[in-house]
C-alpha cells in the first residue's frame, strides 16, 4: 500500500485569491427607508 | 458578455473597512464583497463598458502582480455572474421597434435593476410581457387597476371580462371609467380606454358573469395567467376556489386580489407551490371576516389592483421574489403592519404538486 508523499514545502500551493459575493439581508438593508424620498415622476 | 459594465443602479460604494457594496440599499438586489486587496473594486471600476472580460482580467493583473491568470479570469467571472453587471455592447433585439423601446424604457430599467440575471440585451423581461396572454375577470375596483396597469407595462394580449355596467357610485375609484361611460358596459368601456392607451397590444372583451366552474375553465382556455379581481360568487366554494382548482388543472398561475376597506390583500399562486385552498385552511377563521362591505377609497381599490398587476408581471418574467403559494398586502390603518401568509399543502391535497 502506497501513500502520497507530502509536498515538500518549495511545493506547496498558495490558497487561490478569489472574491465572496454576499447577498445582504433584511436587516441589513433599508428596504423601509428611502431617505432621499424617491421619485414621483 | 461583450462589454461588461456595472449596471448605474448598482453603483459600486466603497466602505471604511474596503468592503465593496453593490446594488445600493434594497433588499434582495445589495450584496457586499469583503475586499481587502482591492481586487474587486479594480475590476468594477475597469468595467465601464470599453473593455471585454479578457481585457478587464488583464489589465487586472497588470495592477495586481501576484494575481495569476486563473485567478484573475476567476474575479471577473464571478463579477459577471453577480447580477451587478450588464453588457454595454448588448446584442440585437428585434422584436421590439423604436417606439416601443421608447415606451418601455423606464421598464427596461426597473427590470435590469431587479433583475439578478446576466442577460444578452436586457429586453428579455418586455418580451416575455409582449408575448404573453393575460385573462382579466373582473373590471372594478381592484380589476380596472389592474387591467390598466398591464396594458400600460405592454403585455400583448388582454381579455377582460365583466358582467356589469358603469355605475356613478363605481367613479369614485375605477380607473377606466368617467361619466361620459355611465350606463355603458364596463368590458366595453375598459376595453376601448386600454386600446387608447396602448395600441400596440391586443384587448379583447366579453361582458359576461362566471357563474360555474365550466365558465371560468372555458374562460381560462389559451392564456398564460388568470388575474382575479373578482369577487363573485362568494366564498367558501366560490370563484377563487373555483380559479384555484381550474388553474392548478391547467398548470396555469394565477393572482387573485381585493381589498376589505382598509385592509388590501392579494394571492399568489402557481404551479409548484401550495394551492390557494391549502393555503386559506391554515389561515385560522376570523369572526367577522367575509361581509365584504362596499366602503372603499380609491386607494385601498388602486393598492390592491396595482399588487395584483405587479405579481402578475412577476409571474410572466419570472422575476419573483418568492415562489408562489401566499397571501400579501397591508392595511392602511396600521403603516407598521404587513400582510403575508404561506402554509404548506395539506396531506394528500389533489391540485397541490
């Protein structure tokens, strides 16, 4: 039975950069209050 | 997409922390991105619309030296997935002239701001209401709200349906009707008004009543959505229970709206959710509830019309905020209140999936 040898360190990989979209939640949002009044036209 | 662009809705904010807020302050649209190497801020800010996706994950790792190409590729694929994102480089849209681009410019817009899908031109939403088929019963308070509001957001085929005629008492908050129409049939009247009002669709009209299940089933027969806004016959088996099991034969989704005074509430209800009698049993029974009193004002009729447009156009865009299968709205006595209920099928229910 064979096992993977560990990485030597020159060959360990960096975490790969990335971006995390979060959607906001309720109360995290003015879905209440439009400060500015909004429009009416 | 060809040119990607952050949507103008959607605007790019920077917080104190570096986190990039998206798509302002409305729930369901807003989102955030924790940004501390300002990876994404760059990217947002190099989609203005001049560049192509490569040439904005290039320019990125210009910027951002240790970014590899995947990774880059990566941000910016995750940027165009957002929904934040439109392309300034739109592909053709021919099923739609000049005028009506002009007319429908302001929906296009509401649309691409709510909308969280990337799409290629951003009429998708306006086509799916120029073809789609829309029953109307009912044109009175709640009704000829409704009826004027999807002539107005451009769905191309209305039918309205009506027994009764313009009443002087009916002035006070029906939309379609003046005095010159007193005595005249509503279906008529509205019909002729919504013609006028939008030439490039098609209303038809019937003055008739429901008054069995047949009726509403032969009524229902080559249209997508039923919009009930009326109120007759009565509840408990009357013509919403009669809508809801016709409807769920037919896989057709419908909204069914009205108003009790002050207190204005409107059903959503489709394939794949709980039918409308499912959901009306775990409503527990209200002593006093169900006299429909006439006293209305016109806007407790124009909310309640209004609503029921607005599911309706969420149901042929398919831009739905949750499935359906529920009651909303909200009284005007009490502005800290809302209206909503959803409960799940009853066992063994035989019109619920």
């Amino acid at each position: 039975m064979s096992s993977t040898p560990a990485p030597e360190p020159w060959q360990e990989r960096k975490p790969r950069k990335k971006i995390v979209i979060r959607r906001l939640g309720k109360t995290e949002t003015a879905t209440v209050v439009q400060p500015s009044g909004g429009n009416s036209n | 997409m060809r040119r990607p662009r952050v949507k103008p809705e959607h605007a790019p904010h920077r917080l104190g922390d570096g986190t990039v807020r998206l798509g302002g302050v409305l729930y369901g649209v807003a989102s955030e991105i924790p940004d501390p190497e300002g990876w994404a801020w760059a990217a947002l800010t190099l989609m203005d619309g001049t560049r192509s996706p490569g040439q904005v994950a290039a320019a990125l790792r210009t910027r951002f030296i240790g970014l590899t190409r995947e990774e880059a590729d990566d941000i910016v694929a995750v940027l165009l997935d957002s929904g934040h994102v439109e392309d300034a480089a739109p592909g053709p849209c021919e099923e739609l002239d000049a005028r009506e681009k002009e007319r429908y410019s302001r929906s296009r817009d509401y649309f691409r701001w709510i909308d969280l899908t990337p799409r290629d031109h951003g009429w998708e939403p306006q086509l799916a209401l120029k073809g789609a088929r829309v029953l109307v019963l009912g044109l009175g308070g709640t009704g000829s709200h409704a009826a004027w509001s999807l002539a107005a957001a451009g769905v191309g085929r209305l039918h309205l349906v009506d027994p009764d005629v313009v009443e002087l008492s009916n002035l006070n908050r029906q939309v379609l009707y003046t005095e010159a129409d007193l005595g005249r049939p509503k279906a008529d009247v509205a019909a002729a008004r919504l013609r006028r009002l939008n030439s490039a669709i098609d209303v038809t009209a019937e003055r008739a009543a429901v008054t069995s299940p047949r009726d509403l089933a032969r009524l229902l027969d080559g249209f997508d959505v039923l919009a009930l806004c009326a109120d007759r016959p009565r509840e408990p088996y009357g013509i919403r229970t009669w809508a809801s099991r016709a409807c769920a034969r037919g896989g057709i989704p419908w909204v069914s709206g009205g108003y009790d005074g002050p207190l204005v509430s409107v059903g959503v209800f489709g394939p794949g959710g709980p039918c409308f009698e499912c959901v009306r049993a775990g409503i527990p029974a209200q002593p006093g509830a169900g006299y429909a009193w006439p006293g209305v004002t016109g806007p407790s009729a124009g909310l309640s019309g209004q609503l029921v447009a607005n599911d309706v156009l969420a149901l042929v865009t398919g831009l739905t905020p949750v499935p359906p299968g529920y009651f909303h709205g909200l009284t005007l006595l009490d502005p800290d209140a809302h209206v909503y209920a959803r409960h799940p099928s009853r066992p063994g229910c035989e019109f619920c999936p």
